[in-house]
C-alpha cells in the first residue's frame, strides 16, 4: 500500500491570491492547500496504479457520494484514456449504491479521517462476494482518532487540517472550488448550519 503524496504537518498551503478563487469565499478560504493541478496529476498516477493491479478483469467502480464525485469523475477519466490508450483494457461500470457479486470493486472515496465508516462499508461489500475490493482515497488525514485504517491507494497523506474544494464540503458550502483549501475557523461559524 502506498502512503500517498506525504504532506508535511507545517505545511501551510499557497497564497490564496495566486490562484482562481471564487469571489464568495475569498474572506473565507487561509490558502490554497493542494493546487488542481496537482490533484490532476497525482488522479492519473493513481488511475495508472490501479490499472495495473486490477486491470485484468471487469471493474465496478463505487463512487461514496457527495464528496467524492469530482475526484470519482477525474479518476475514471484517467482510466477511460489508460483503457484507450494502453495496453490492456477492461470493461468498466460505475454505480453508486448496487454491488454485483461477479466483480471486482473499486471504492472511491474524496478523504478518510477515522476510517470507520470506509470499514462499515467494506463489511456490507463483503456481503456480496466480490472477487476483489480496492479503495481509493483522494486524501487520508493523519489523525490521532483515526484506528490505522489504510486505503489501498492514496493520493495525498495531509496532516490534521479543515480542508475543503474540490468538492470536499463544509455544511454543503465549498464543493464549487477547484483546489482544495483550508478553511478559516471564522468561517465555520459563518456556514454553521
């Protein structure tokens, strides 16, 4: 398993005024914590990755809604340019709630902090016998509360920080970003719900 990008816990992001934000939450946004560009680029190393591990049979791809859809969407397009371009290819469905028992899984998922939730899905998937179950993680947060659960494969490895974009919400707020960014402690009184 691969622990991902390794984001150091004093990083503290980009100047916010170097890139394209939305005017609404520029008072709400510290710093632009990952760039797009760089969630893009290290989505297709990821879509290559899994390609090889699991490319040798039909995939369904799960997507854990709602944060994970632009990372689901960014992935699956890697993987549909792989599938083009490479050389193998493998029939690929995506679905959002229904597990077939014939397949091979991908779940993907926008950020695991504790990983119990991904474990209580991962219980319920084995209930229908699938021949494989990967995970996929856009980011896994360092955190004292998570119980050691580790994705198959990471994109990035952040420390403890509030982040949002790229649609990683706060409150269903923030999904509209492209980077992902953290968010002001003001802010999260000001979209409190």
């Amino acid at each position: 398993m691969a622990r991902g990008l390794q984001i150091s816990d004093e990083e503290s992001g980009y100047n916010k005024n170097l890139f394209c934000i939305p005017k609404h939450y520029e008072e709400d946004l510290e710093t632009v914590f990952i760039p797009h560009g760089l969630i893009l680029d290290r989505t297709e190393r990821l879509a290559r990755d899994i390609m090889q591990d699991m490319g040798s049979h039909h995939i369904v791809a799960l997507c854990v809604l709602k944060g994970g859809y632009k990372f689901f969407a960014d992935l699956l397009d890697h993987i549909k340019a792989l599938n083009r371009n490479g050389d193998k290819s493998v029939p690929i469905t995506v679905d959002f709630v229904i597990i077939k028992s014939y397949c091979n899984v991908l779940v993907v998922e926008d950020i695991i902090e504790t990983g119990r939730t991904m474990k209580a899905l991962l219980s319920k998937l084995k209930d229908n016998e699938p021949k494989m179950v990967k995970v996929v993680s856009l980011l896994v947060k360092r955190t004292h509360r998570s119980p050691s659960y580790r994705p198959d494969y990471t994109g990035f490895e952040i420390p403890d920080k509030f982040v949002v974009g790229y649609a990683l919400d706060y409150n269903e707020y923030f999904r509209d970003l492209n980077h992902i960014c953290i968010l002001k402690e003001k802010a999260k009184e000001k979209y409190r719900i």
